[in-house]
C-alpha cells in the first residue's frame, strides 16, 4: 500500500485530505511544518509521494523542496494558492513533479496523485533496467552497485560509492560538506565533522591508484568539492 505524507499547516484541512486518501486504499502522514516535513521524509523510506503546502511555518514550502532535493527524488505536488504561471514554473524547475492550485477538488487532488505516481514508476522501471554514471574514465553501475576506472575493478564502501554517485549524478553541482554528509549520511552535519574529508581523501586515493594521469574531484577552498570537468 502506497503511503503519503501530506504537509499542511491547517489541521482541517490536512485530515481532510488524509482522509480522503486512506478512503482511497492509501496510508496516510500528515506533518503541520516544514521541519517535521523534511525530517519524515528523510525518516521514512516507505514513503511515496508528498502533498506540499508552500506556507508552512518554520520552514516555507519552497524551502521543504530545495532540502528535500538534495537527499530524495520522492514525487512532490505542490499546493498553492498562488496562481500565476511564474511560481509553477519556478516551482516545477526547483524539482516539484505538479502543482495544484487551491482551492482545489479532492478527485482532481486524487487524479494528479495517480498520474505523479504512474510517471515515477515507468521512470523508476527504466532505471531499473541499468543505471550507468560516467565521468572520464569511471563508470559506476547504480543498479548493480559496482564502479571501474580504465576498466579495472574500483573497490569502494557503501558510502564512498553513494560520495560518488551523487556527484556522478550532478557532474556540474559544487557539493558543500553539509550537502554530502546530509545526502549519503541521511543526518544533520556538524560544522567541526571531519567523515566528509577523509572519505572524500581516500576516494581520491583510490582513483589515483588506477588512473594516475588523471584528476576526479577538486576542493574548493571553503566551499565543498566539484567534479573537474
């Protein structure tokens, strides 16, 4: 059974949009902030779809998304009552999946659900097929967990090869320490953590060791680590 949260920060309305889900075979979170929202995102795995008010307290809507990007690609409609064209498309390219405008039907409500979740399953079906990240001469298979350079087996752990899938997966996005830990730790970062250093240390080692001509990753001097390009 498909679970959603929906994040709302008017009680009536977020039980009245539960309710109608669970009467529709679906399990239902409700979170009335921004901060609980992004912290049951991040907390529950089985979770399928968010229903996103913008005006939350503690943290907006849009904030809800952009944190939420950088650690899921779980499927966000978005509720506004904003309706100009700009805000939906600014919203669409901040990584929300559709925007419902309120007032809104519960059936139309309905609809977009099952459309968002058809779209995110044929393309988690053809990801599934086999996932290929490359860059110069690494190429790690997501789907079977594996990564070579130059053809040579490259030995990693679970979370340098996560290190380098998200960075593979956003070749051209300067990574801070906090984005990283946030994303493959999946907990909130300490400004005095040394992890990220000495995992990102020893995937440059690593590399080094089968691709001595050529450099992977670069820090940048207070600001975090990008693939050099």
């Amino acid at each position: 059974m498909r679970m959603i949260l929906t994040a709302e920060d008017d009680k009536e309305i977020n039980c009245l949009i539960c309710e109608y889900l669970s009467s529709q075979g679906y399990k239902t979170l409700s979170a009335l902030n921004g901060l609980d929202a992004v912290r049951m995102v991040r907390e529950n795995t089985e979770l399928s779809l968010l229903i996103l008010d913008l005006m939350l307290p503690f943290q907006s809507g849009d904030m809800v998304l952009q944190k939420i990007r950088e650690f899921s690609d779980i499927p966000v409609i978005v509720v506004s009552a904003k309706s100009e064209t700009s805000s939906k498309i600014d919203l669409i390219r901040m990584g929300a999946d559709d925007y419902i405008t309120k007032p809104f039907d519960l059936d139309e409500l309905l609809v977009r659900v099952e459309a968002v979740l058809r779209r995110y399953d044929r393309e988690s079906e053809k990801q599934s097929v086999s996932r290929i990240l490359t860059f110069k001469n690494l190429t790690i298979d997501v789907t079977a967990g594996t990564a070579e350079v130059c053809g040579k087996a490259l030995s990693l752990t679970s979370k340098e090869f996560a290190i380098l899938e998200l960075m593979l997966g956003n070749p051209t996005k300067l990574w801070s320490k906090a984005n990283i830990f946030q994303s493959v730790w999946g907990e909130d970062y300490l400004s005095d953590d040394n992890t990220v250093k000495v995992h990102m240390s020893n995937i440059r080692s690593k590399l080094k060791s089968l691709d001595s001509g050529s450099e992977y990753i670069e820090t940048v001097w207070g600001m975090g680590y990008r693939l050099i390009n």
